[in-house]
C-alpha cells in the first residue's frame, strides 16, 4: 500500500496502477492525473528531493518526475531487476535495494 507524499505544497497520490494524481492539499482539488509509463504495478511509495518525486514500478523501472502543479517527466531508466522497495534519499543520493543488490545513484 502506497504511502501519499507531500511535497513543496503538493500531494501525490502515486496508485497501484500506475497513475500519479497531483492534489491541492489545503482544497482537495485534482490538479493533474497522469499514467506513469507502460509498467503495470507499483508498489513502492514515490519519494522526493531536490524539485524531483522519484517512482519506481515493481519492475524495477524509475521515472522522474518534476514536482509542481504541472506534469513533467524528466527521466526514464530500468534497474535491470524487480524492485518494490521505498527508495533511501541521503546526502545527495537515492538508494534502490532490488531482488539482489543495491544501487545508489548521485555523488
């Protein structure tokens, strides 16, 4: 079950099913819902740094979306492996712990 996340005055609603829901917290008001990608399942919950919300999908796929109340996706790439794991953000990195391994992107 996914946790929501708010960020710089915004919730995200990242569902099961691959749709990012972007909501005025203070009125409840949807300001976008976009279909992340062609993956078919996310579990873990979306994380956020730097301006970014990072999603992951069960499939190991991490899409980069720009935070605000306009949808942008600015990166798209695979970890190779199933991953269902809540990213780690930490001095500058995220940390995905996959079915075998760890990977740490950034510094």
């Amino acid at each position: 079950m996914h946790s929501l996340l708010l960020y710089d005055g915004y919730l995200y609603n990242m569902r099961w099913n691959g749709q990012l829901q972007c909501i005025n917290p203070e009125t409840g008001e949807l300001i976008y819902r976009e279909k992340i990608g062609k993956a078919n399942s996310f579990i873990a919950s979306p994380v956020a740094a730097d301006g970014k919300i990072y999603i992951i999908s069960d499939e190991g796929d991490v899409y980069t979306i720009r935070a605000g109340g306009e949808f942008k996706l600015l990166n798209e790439t695979s970890l190779g492996e199933i991953c269902m794991v809540v990213p780690a953000i930490s001095d500058g990195m995220i940390i995905f712990r996959t079915q075998n391994q760890l990977i740490a992107v950034g510094k």
